[in-house]
C-alpha cells in the first residue's frame, strides 16, 4: 500500500469532535480512501459499519475502496462526532464507469459464504474479544475468514488440510499481487480460528 500521509495529518480538535481527514491511497492497485484520526472508539465504531471497510494493521488506519458517493456517506455518518477533512479529494473526481469497473472486479474477486458460514463468523468475532483481541484486529481477522470460507464454501472446514490451506493462500496472494505480510495475515486469522474451534493439529 502507497501511502500519502504526512506527519501531522491526525490529531484532535477543541471540543468533543475530532478531525478526521480523508486520504487517497493505493491498495491492491486500486484508490482506497484512507480514514485518518486518533484512536477514537466512536469513529472506529462508525466506520466499522461500512461493508468493504478494511483495517490496515501496517499503517495503523481504516481504509474503503474509492467509489462515488463514498466520501459524502464518510462525511454524514461521522459529521455528528467528527469534523471531517476531504480536501485531499479536492481534484479527484469518479465517473460512472470508474464506479463500474471497480464493481466488477470486486463481484469477481472472491466468492461470498454460505449463511452457516457467517454465522460461525459471528461466533468467532466474540470468541476473539472474549479472548482479548481489540476491535480492529477481530475486524481484520474476521473479513480474512469471510474470503476463506467462501472459497471453500462446499466444504467442511474440518476436512480441509493445512496443504489445501497453503495452496488456496500461494493462488489467492499470487492473483490478486498481495503481500507476503498480508498472507501471513490470513494464515494467522484461519489458524487462530480452528484453534478456537478445537481442531487437533492447528
């Protein structure tokens, strides 16, 4: 991820709202809007709510994919805790088919779970605040298994072998350019998840 921050972007404002200031950045060669502000529960809590909302465990901060409208809907959930800064988008302009385009690469990304599988998610995002991890990294673990479990959706993840695991995380990182940080990621997230499922040998 290219990262266009300087050194005195996030910081707090008088009062109770924050400023929050919205940034271009390149993720998995595409814009993503970088969502930059202290650590501030109820703007996590906000962002959270957005669908393809992603938590950058390198560079510290929420990130959504740039599509039209998206800053504006950024701005109205948060104008009520938050002074939102969205100058940075000043001259960056989205057209319906920048829009289009992203759609389909997205559709075509990975498939979705079943309904089972989400709510196994559901369970394992409070087995992981039970066992003390944050917010943010529930987060991000969570949307990496949501991509695991749709790739094998016709399976039992019971009867899924490390080797298959490994070869389905070599594919995936290889065609869609990503980071060997960013496999190591999703390895952790699965083994943490059938470790807590009681899984001999995970």
């Amino acid at each position: 991820m290219k990262s266009f921050l300087g050194e005195n972007l996030i910081y707090k404002i008088m009062g109770r709202k924050v400023k929050v200031i919205l940034q271009p950045v390149k993720f998995r060669n595409r814009l993503h809007i970088a969502i930059l502000c202290l650590n501030y529960p109820e703007v996590d809590d906000v962002v959270r709510e957005f669908e393809d909302a992603e938590w950058s465990t390198g560079y510290r901060f929420w990130h959504v994919p740039l599509k039209s409208g998206t800053i504006k809907m950024l701005t109205d959930s948060l104008k009520d805790i938050a002074f939102v800064d969205t100058t940075a988008f000043k001259n960056i302009h989205i057209t319906e088919e920048d829009v289009k385009e992203q759609t389909i690469k997205r559709k075509s990304k990975a498939e979705k779970p079943t309904k089972e599988q989400l709510a196994k998610l559901k369970e394992i995002e409070n087995i992981f605040l039970d066992n003390g991890y944050s917010h943010g990294t529930t987060k991000v673990y969570c949307s990496l298994l949501k991509v695991f479990f749709g790739q094998f959706k016709d399976r039992d993840e019971r009867e899924i072998s490390k080797e298959e695991i490994n070869t389905f995380l070599d594919k995936y990182i290889e065609e869609y350019s990503l980071t060997i940080n960013y496999r190591k990621l999703m390895y952790n997230a699965i083994i943490r998840y059938y470790r807590f499922s009681g899984r001999d040998g995970f």
